[in-house]
C-alpha cells in the first residue's frame, strides 16, 4: 500500500518545528505521526536534496561530530517559500501529523 503523503511532503512538515538533519527528520516524522510513516534514507536524502534544489530548503553544515568520524553532520531549514509550500499543504497531511504546538512533546 502507498503512503498518503510522500517524503517530500512529510519532510516538510517535519521541518516546521525547526532544521534538522536526515536521521533525525526520519525519527521527527515516525514520532508526529505515531509510527504511521516511517522514512527510509533512501528515500529522505533525494526528497531532501531535491526539495533544497526546488528552491523550499536551505543547508548548511555544522562542526564535525565524533560520531560520524569527525565529519559534519547537513542541516535542513525551511527557508519563506518553503514555509508557505508547508503551510498549503498542511491540510492534506493534517490527519497524519500532531498539531504544531505539540510538535516535540
């Protein structure tokens, strides 16, 4: 069965409480939506890229963590266009994720 929304669409909303990395958007988007999505990273790292290409995301690097071999981890924010696109589509998607005050509870 295929999801309701896609990756592109769930990362987004996951990005309205705040920028994020991959791994964490994924586990952002199982939370708000109680386990009904679950993203694999084969599928958020080119919804990520390809969002960031669409002119709805901006990146950045921050310093290098040990976990990861002392490489940097990329961050992922909303940029206004970005928001905007979130903001329209939030009602399509409402029915999967909390409301954003709830966000992060």
């Amino acid at each position: 069965m295929d999801a309701p929304v896609t990756a592109k669409a769930a990362l987004l909303q996951a990005l309205v409480s705040g920028p994020g990395y991959g791994l964490d958007l994924i586990e952002r988007v199982k939370k708000q939506t109680n386990g009904g999505l679950v993203l694999g990273q084969g599928s958020v790292y080119p919804a990520l890229r390809e969002l960031e290409r669409d002119g709805l995301l901006d990146s950045y690097e921050c310093e290098p963590v040990p976990e990861r071999g002392g490489r940097p981890r990329r961050y992922y924010r909303l940029n206004a266009l970005g928001a905007k696109a979130a903001m329209e589509q939030r009602e399509v998607v409402w029915g999967l994720f909390s409301p954003v005050g709830q966000v992060g509870q």
